[in-house]
C-alpha cells in the first residue's frame, strides 16, 4: 500500500510539475488615462486591462475594461510606442467598440518583424481610437482597412494619446507618475520625456513641478 501510495504522489508531482513548465507567461497589467477625451477626472478610474505575448502562435491575447466610446472614433487599434523617441508602430486592430462593449477581450496577430519577441526601442503597448471605418471583423479578429500613419490624439490631447497601454515584455524601463492626476506614462530617460498622456505637453520634470 505504501509502494501504492509513493507511486501516486511521484505521478502527481510529475504531473505538477510539468503544469508548472508548461504554463502560459503571466499576464501584463494595462491602465488607461481619464484625462483624455471622453473620461472624467471626477467619475472615471479610467479603462484597465492585461495582456499576454504567445510567441509559439504570434498573437497578442488579453482583456479589458472600461474602455468607454468615443463618437466618430470607434476603432481600437494597438501600437508600439518608443516614449524616449516619440515613435509609434501600429500592431493590428483590436476591437470595434461601442458603449455596450466597454469591457471584452482581444486577438492581435504580431507583425512578422516582432514575431521573435524582440520590440528593440519601442517600450509601450498602447491602445488608441481611431475613425470610424478603420477596422472591419474578420471572422474572429479585426482587419485594419485603413491604416492611420500616426496614433490618433484627441480634442485635449495631441497625438500619440493611448487610452489604454502597458509595458512591453523586456523593456527597460520604469513606472513614472504625471503630476497632473491619476495619469502615468512610462520611460526610461524621465529627464528628456514629454509628459505626452497629459494636456500640458510639457517635459516631465516641468509637468511633475506645475502640477505638485
């Protein structure tokens, strides 16, 4: 019976074990800024999500919520963004949005040249709206139809103004607060970022001092 029993807990922890190495990586928390068009500083924590990278497939997977329409701009496409070199690349479409779909989840196919992992300068993941048009379903995913040349900005704030980002796997950088609200961007030359998620568009060490 012991024998039994000894049997039955190596094949358990055998079994655990390779659960444990063949587990998806961990998700990547997303925030969103309220300081753009269409959010409130007074009512809206602003849009939250999470992301995951699967090399083996090449997609982008993940959720969100609390991404709230905007008229005229229903589009979500994602980017990768350089916050040091003020650089935008568009991923792929996301989602066509509408008030009755603030939360939800996403496919992304990678572009062949980030199929291997690699994201070179480029620090951010962001999510932007864009035109009506832009993104048309197919099947399961979304086709970008007409590809922006630029993330689009908004009415407060120029371009690039990313509704919802996160950090790219193996970017080195860190978290840095605006000084004007809730908002937050990330870089990692902090000295010579443009504070670009806030309306003010000044340097960070200019926007952390006006809005102290």
């Amino acid at each position: 019976m012991t024998r039994i029993l000894a049997a039955i807990s190596a094949v358990f922890i055998t079994l655990v074990m390779y659960s444990f190495a063949q587990a998806e990586p961990s998700h990547i928390p997303m925030t969103g800024s309220n300081l753009i068009e269409g959010y409130s500083t007074k009512t809206d924590a602003g849009a939250k999500g999470r992301y995951r990278i699967d090399l083996d497939k090449g997609v982008i997977t993940g959720g969100f919520k609390g991404l709230k329409a905007v008229e005229g701009r229903t589009a979500v496409l994602a980017w990768v963004h350089d916050t040091v070199n003020q650089k935008s690349e568009l991923v792929g479409g996301v989602k066509i949005i509408s008030a009755k779909n603030a939360s939800g989840k996403f496919k992304i196919t990678l572009p062949e040249k980030f199929k291997s992992g690699e994201f070179g300068s480029y620090e951010v993941l962001g999510f932007t709206y864009e035109a009506d048009g832009t993104l048309e379903k197919d099947g399961k995913a979304y086709k970008v139809t007409n590809a922006p040349a630029e993330p689009a900005g908004t009415k407060k704030v120029p371009s690039p103004a990313f509704y919802l980002f996160g950090a790219l796997p193996g970017a080195d950088t860190e978290q840095h607060y605006c000084g004007h609200g809730k908002d937050f961007f990330f870089a990692k030359a902090p000295e010579t970022q443009t504070c670009y998620d806030c309306r003010c568009r000044q340097k960070y060490s200019a926007c952390i001092k006006a809005g102290a």
